[in-house]
C-alpha cells in the first residue's frame, strides 16, 4: 500500500508539471501570434484575422479618428474581437493602445498600436563603402605596460572599460588617436584627469601615464576612433533621406555597436567574390571610391537597425534596378513563401528569388523577424548563399518593400535573417 501512494503521488507530481509545461508553451504560442508592436497607415484600412478567444479594448482619448468594421464606435464601447476578422481604420497618426483579455477577462498584454504615414522608398541593392569616426575615442581593452624601471604597470585596470569612450583630457575635449595621444604624450610624467562616456553616463578617472624604454608615456588602454567596411544601400526616401545594412555598425573587438561623431557613405565596386559554405561565411570583396566625388551621403545614425543618414544632391539614384518608387509592407503583411531581393554580386544590381520560410513577430533582435532563404540559382552559383557584404540587400514581395538582409546562417549559407522594413524607417521618423 505504501509503494501504491509513492507511485500515485509521483505520477500527481508528473501530470503537474505536464500541465504547468502546456500551459506555459500555449501562452507562449498565444503570446507570439499576437505582436506586441503593431504598426498601421493612417487613414487605410487594416484587416486584421488572428482567430484567437481575445477581446481587445482600446484606449483612446479621442474616439472620432477610429472606426471599427467601417463603422463609428463610441469611445467608450472600443472593443475588437480576435476571434473573428475586423477592419481597423484610424485618420490620425500617433500612438494608441490596445489591452488584450484572454476569454474576454483574464488580462493577457498590452499591445501598441502605432499609426503613421505611408510612405514609398526607392529600394537600392547597391554596394557601398562605409566610414565613420566615434564620438570619443572608443575603448577595446586595457593591458600592460613595461615601464623604464623594468617592471610592469596597468595604470587603466579597473578604470576604463571595453566600450568606454574617452571624451576629454584635462578637460580639452578628444576627437581622436591623435589628440588623445598628444595630451598623453605631453603630460610630462603628471596624473591625467580623463573624462569617459560609459553608457548614459559621464565619468572622470584619475590616471597616471607610465614612462616605457622608448621615452613615451602611455596609459595602457587599446583604443579606436574610425571604421570603414562594404554594404548594401537599402534604400532612399523621396525626401533623400536613406537607410542601409539593417544591422548596426560594431566594433569587431568588442561586438558593441559604435556611437559615432560622423560617417559618410562611399560607392564601391565589388572585386571578388568568396563563396559561402557550411561553418565558413562568404565575403563580397570590394573597393570603396573614397574621394568627395563618389560620395554617396552622409552617415547621421549608426542603430541597431542600421545605418541612416541624408543622400548627396548629386547621387545618381537611377542606378538601382528598380527605377520606381514602391510602397512599403509592414509586418503583418509579409507571408511565407516566395520573395525577392536586390543585390550587386556580378556588376549590376539584380532581383534573386528567395523563399521567406519563418516570420516571428515578436522577435526579441530586432533584425531577425524573418528567416529566409535564397532560392535563386544564379545566386547560389555566384555566392553560395548570403555572404557579408550583402546585408542590406532589400527584401520585397507582391509589390512592396518589406525589409532587408540582415545576417547569414553559419551552417547554411544558403538561409539567413532578415528584418522587417517598419523597424528600419522607425529611425528616419526620429531624425
């Protein structure tokens, strides 16, 4: 009887937590059908079918920019319901918010719904060559001095740190190499007062430069000011502003991504071409035309969406292989299956057919709501896949712009990331 009451209260145990693991993974196969971020046009209507048992009440203080199926709803009557299809429709830009209740009362989330302009981008697929300097001197590490006396010092240990960036000295604000090494060089042997931007927050640290062999003083602390690389051009607004990579520009040492001062954006013509296999990343190889005439723009954002800035008055746009404007999709919009994007791997921009095989709303990087996978066979025999230097590279499907190449699949060449266009032109609506 005893051994009948332990094998019934293990099995108790086990169907508990059988029922604890289905109900954490349905709330998250609920949580993730639901975006928590939707964006929609102003003034279009937007058909929305989840087929879910939510109900959605929204809040708005003004109820006369909002129809619900077409239809006027008094502000204090806004509710959707999930479980059927419905038409949203508002007639001003802005913020809004929709609070979700599972079965009509158990409080599940809140989604933002955010209201904005249409917009069409000239969508690229152009190689570009990428320059820009950090706001300060950027940080990657400190290590160890030989001194004049023969011993070993570390005068930056537990001071400055990977991603500091090194704004003054002395209080005489630092652009670069250069000037931060001068106002070492001529300290004359005194302690330094060295101002350093960590994060949101200022900082100053007392250092004492060290006298090597040579007669230089040094602080031991490894340091960057500048970066340059190969892209893809995603795309330019009618306004001339542009957006490009659809990943952040990060230091190769310190994986952070880097606050720059300024950046310009170069043409380039790629020269080789390294194909992409299982484990080993393919790489464009190309030449940036860096002189004031091939100068494409100017570089004002470096995010974790990419790089953004305003187009040369100058820039030839007509070399895209899309000469019109397209509107662009957002999120909700894309579907798996077939797709396309504009790339330069043979000395002209091209469409490649790709296959967009997952979409994931609710991705928690923001550059990866989609997995796609390159389909085109002209692609694959030139590259292999996606290599770096295509990241980018636009996406579009039925007519529209609906993000860009982002990464590559180490193990599979052939697949990568992309992200959705609405995250890329949030940062143009902040410039």
């Amino acid at each position: 009887m005893h051994r009948k009451s332990v094998y019934r209260k293990i099995l108790i145990f086990l169907l508990c937590i059988n029922i604890v693991v289905l109900l954490v993974f349905t709330y998250k196969e609920l949580d993730n059908k639901i975006p928590d971020k939707i964006k929609i046009l102003v003034g279009e209507n937007e058909n929305f079918d989840f087929n879910l048992p939510f109900q959605g009440d929204f809040i708005s203080e003004n109820a006369e920019v909002i129809s619900v199926n077409n239809q006027k709803v008094p502000s204090n009557q806004i509710k959707l319901n999930l479980n059927k299809p419905f038409t949203l429709r508002l007639t001003k830009t802005g913020e809004y918010r929709i609070n979700l209740k599972l079965f009509g009362f158990l409080n599940f989330k809140q989604v933002e719904l955010g209201v904005i302009n249409n917009m069409e981008l000239l969508p690229s697929g152009n190689p570009i060559g990428i320059y820009v300097e950090t706001d300060g001197v950027m940080v990657l590490g400190t290590g160890v001095i030989n001194g004049l006396d023969g011993l070993n010092y570390e005068p930056a240990l537990n001071k400055l740190k990977s991603g500091d960036y090194i704004t003054a000295v002395n209080n005489k604000t630092i652009h670069n190499k250069e000037e931060l090494i001068n106002e070492i060089q001529n300290c004359n042997g005194k302690d330094l007062k060295i101002d350093v931007r960590r994060g949101e927050k200022d900082i100053q640290y007392s250092i004492s430069p060290v006298k090597t062999a040579d007669g230089e003083y040094k602080i031991g602390a490894w340091i960057r000011d500048n970066t340059q690389g190969i892209g893809t051009l995603t795309f330019i607004t009618r306004e001339g502003e542009f957006g490009a990579l659809g990943h952040g520009i990060t230091d190769v040492d310190t994986s952070l991504i880097m606050e720059i001062n300024k950046g310009f954006v170069y043409s380039a013509d790629i020269m080789t071409i390294i194909k992409g296999r299982q484990g080993v990343p393919g790489e464009l190889i190309g030449l940036i035309n860096q002189s004031e005439k091939n100068k494409i723009g100017n570089i004002t954002k470096n995010t974790n969406q990419g790089i953004f800035g305003k187009i040369s008055d100058d820039y030839n746009i007509t070399v895209t292989s899309k000469k019109e404007y397209m509107p662009i999709g957002l999120k909700q919009e894309v579907e798996l299956g077939p797709a396309s994007i504009l790339s330069c791997v043979d000395n002209e921009v091209k469409e490649y057919n790709i296959k967009i095989e997952k979409i994931d709303l609710n991705s928690s990087s923001p550059n990866k709501g989609m997995v796609i996978r390159i389909t085109d066979e002209g692609l694959l025999s030139l590259t292999g896949g996606i290599v770096q230097g295509m990241s980018g590279s636009p996406i579009l499907q039925k007519g529209k712009v609906i993000g860009a190449v982002t990464h590559v699949f180490i193990q599979d060449s052939t697949k990568g990331y992309g992200t959705f266009i609405e995250n890329m032109i949030n940062n143009l609506d902040e410039n």
